[in-house]
C-alpha cells in the first residue's frame, strides 16, 4: 500500500458556495469551499454516482488513502460508476475549516471555526452534488467516521441515497469514544505551542498531536495484533518497537495534519447521535427504509459489534458483514480486498435491486 501523505492531489475539483451556511448548532460560515475528486463519467441517467464518505484523517484522494478500493471489478470501478470523494467540513485538505481564512477577519478561523456536526458535512455534501445537478446516489459508503456521514445521509437524504454501507460506526458516539477523543484532545491542549489554538505558523503543538495520534493509534489496533507484530523486540537500544512505530505514526501526522482540525472533527464525532433533536434513536433507524449493509470489525475497540449490531437490529432492509481479522478499527483500511469485495457484491446484489425499483 502506498503511504498516504495528505498532499492534496492536483486533480482536486473545488467548489464554491457563496451562500451563507449555517451549522446545526446556529453559527454561520460567510461562505463554503468543498474540495472534491471524482473517477469515472456520470452516465446519462446520473443513476451510476457511489459517494465515499472519508473517514477522520483523510481527503477527497479516496484513492490515496483507500487505493486499494479502486479496481475493475472492485468497489470503486470507473468503467461502471461514477465515484465521488469530497473533504469534509471542517478539515485540512481543501474543504473550508480552521485553516480557511475566515472572511470577517481576514486571518485564520483557527480555534474560532464553529462547532460542527456530522449532520453539517453531510448538508455541505448535498450543496456539492446539487451543485453538480445530482440528485441520486446508488450508494454510500465509509468507514468511522466516513460510517456516521453514511448513517445521516440516510437519516437526512433518503430519497437521494439509495443504498447505505456503513463501515466500523455507530448510530451515536459511546462514552467510551468520547473518553478516548477527549484524552487526545488535552494532549494537544498541554503542549507549550498550543497557546489556545492560536499557535503560530510553524510553531504548532506537535508534540501535543503526536501523542494525541499515538493514543489514537493504539485504539486503531488489537491487543492481537500489537503483541504479533512487536512483541517485546527493541527497535534501537532500550526503544521498544512498539514505542518507536507509534512516534513514526505521530510524527507521520504531524507532518500532514492540523491541530484545530483535529480538535473540530473529534468534537464531530462526539457529537454524533442519529437521534438528536428528532423522534428518538430508535425511531430514527427504524424509520431508514433503505437497503443498508453494515460491516463490522470483531477486533474493533472503539466500535464493538454490539453497536453495528443494534443498527441491524432496528434498520429494517439491514443485513450485517463481519470482518474477521486481528487488525482492529483500522482493518478497513488493511484488508481492503476482502472490504472490497463485499462493497462489489453488495453493489450488485441487494443494492441494485433498491436501485432497479426506483
Ligand atoms: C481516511 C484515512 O484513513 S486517512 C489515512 C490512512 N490512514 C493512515 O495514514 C493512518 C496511519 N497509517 C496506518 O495506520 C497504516 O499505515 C495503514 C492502516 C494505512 C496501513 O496499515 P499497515 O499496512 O499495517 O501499515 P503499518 O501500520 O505497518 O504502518 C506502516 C508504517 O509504519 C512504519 N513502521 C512499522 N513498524 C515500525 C516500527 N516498529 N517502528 C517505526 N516505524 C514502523 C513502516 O515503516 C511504515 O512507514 P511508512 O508509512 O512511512 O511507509
Ligand atoms: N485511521 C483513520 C481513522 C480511524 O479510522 C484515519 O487516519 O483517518
């Protein structure tokens, strides 16, 4: 697999909208800029468009940071479908967030960009593709919190979204999710640099963000699949190996990633609750009557099988997929022959028939 570098791609499409948005929770963006890629052509139906929905860390390159999705025969096939990937509100790469210049001050939103919600990337989603005059989605797809954009789009969208794969998410953020994303958060907040969220450029606090992705990391794994790989081997002197692979991966996203976008779409995530402000949680998922495949992982940690398995219990058309590998969470983005496979499969079986009947 090609390491992912968060550089973002010259064939990035960018797209502009001049109206004001406001955010869920009531606070208004002068204007929105969505960063978008996408492969394949829009047939002349504009019935072929699968929407892949990125997940914490990554852009609109589906193709980067999911390469391995994109074959002939595959999830994302080009000769089939029309495919689009676009950054979420509130990230790094392209789309408006804290490293946008904020209008009505002419300097960065930094720490002053709003507090947004899933429900917000998926209405800056829509403004996209009614921008591009679509309004039919055969399916959705994504993984964490590319799964909550997924599970809303179905809440929000259920006559533009005609099938829903949600990958290792749950219909609401548990506490124990909001524990782990709040430790990494004061992580960030107790680096010297940090100087709330105001950090200078070039100055930012890196040491904060790294530990933040090391803690990060860990809940992304096993127990399992640490222990195969590192055991209690040295990588240089007295740095274990398991030490010396997490300060790879900090330093790694250090280098390609912003601290207040990293506070903005954890916060996000916590906020995540398919049942917010409407007729109850399990009103909401009983009331998703689209053919949804939900894909769980048995070593996932942050998302145990219990919370796909809820979704299943009450999303009427749902069926469930296990993944079963060592690798945790992040098996979706190590295993993604198998993952897609199952995206293909689903494709061409149970989500064409929904698609047919339209
Ligand atoms: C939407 C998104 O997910 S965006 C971006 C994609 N995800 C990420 O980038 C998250 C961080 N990356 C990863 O977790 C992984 O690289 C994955 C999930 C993408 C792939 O998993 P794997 O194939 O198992 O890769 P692995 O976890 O071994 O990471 C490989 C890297 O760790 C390094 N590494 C492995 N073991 C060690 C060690 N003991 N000490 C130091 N570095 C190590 C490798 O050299 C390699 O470095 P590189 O990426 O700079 O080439
Ligand atoms: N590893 C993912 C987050 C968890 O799925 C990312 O870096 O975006």
């Amino acid at each position: 697999m090609r390491a992912y570098t968060g550089m973002i791609s010259e064939k990035t499409a960018y797209f502009d909208s001049t109206e004001p948005f406001k955010t869920e929770l009531g606070a208004l963006l002068p204007s929105v800029r969505v960063a978008y890629r996408t492969w394949g052509k829009l047939n002349a139906r504009k019935d072929n468009v699968v929407l892949v929905c990125q997940a914490l860390t990554g852009s609109a390159d589906a193709d980067g940071w999911w390469e391995g999705m994109f074959s002939p025969g595959g999830a994302f096939d080009e000769s089939e479908d029309f495919i689009i990937c676009s950054n979420v509100l509130g990230s790094c790469y392209g789309t408006t967030g804290p490293t946008s210049l904020n209008p009505l001050t002419g300097r960065h939103y930094g720490p002053d960009f709003p507090l947004i919600t899933i429900r917000d990337m998926v209405e800056v989603q829509r403004l996209l593709l009614a921008g591009l005059g679509i309004d039919r989605v055969k399916l959705a797809v994504g993984a964490s919190l590319g799964g909550m954009q997924v599970l809303e789009w179905g809440a929000l969208y259920p006559d533009v979204v005609q099938a829903l794969m949600p990958m290792g998410a749950s219909g609401r953020h548990s506490a124990w999710c909001i524990a782990q994303s709040e430790a990494q958060r004061q992580a960030i907040y107790a680096d010297r640099d940090w100087n709330d969220g105001w950090y200078a450029d070039g100055h930012p606090p890196a040491k904060g963000l790294a530990a933040a992705r090391m803690m990060a990391m860990c809940t992304y794994r096993s127990f399992e699949n640490f222990q195969a790989r590192f055991g209690r081997e040295f990588h240089h002197g007295t740095t274990f190996k398991a030490e010396s692979y997490l300060h790879h991966q900090g330093r790694k996203l250090v280098e390609r990633f912003d601290a207040n976008t990293y506070i903005t779409l954890t916060k996000a995530m916590d906020m995540h609750d398919l049942g917010r402000g409407r007729a109850g949680y399990e009103e909401v998922l009983r009331s998703i009557q689209l053919p949804v495949e939900i894909l769980s992982i048995n070593s996932d940690i942050l998302y145990p099988k219990e919370e796909q398995e809820e979704l299943a219990r009450f999303i009427p058309k749902s069926s469930i997929l296990y993944l079963d590998e060592p690798y945790g969470h992040d098996a979706f983005l190590i295993d993604v022959e198998k993952v897609s496979r199952m995206v293909r499969e689903f494709l061409e079986g149970r989500a064409l028939s929904a698609h047919s009947a339209a």
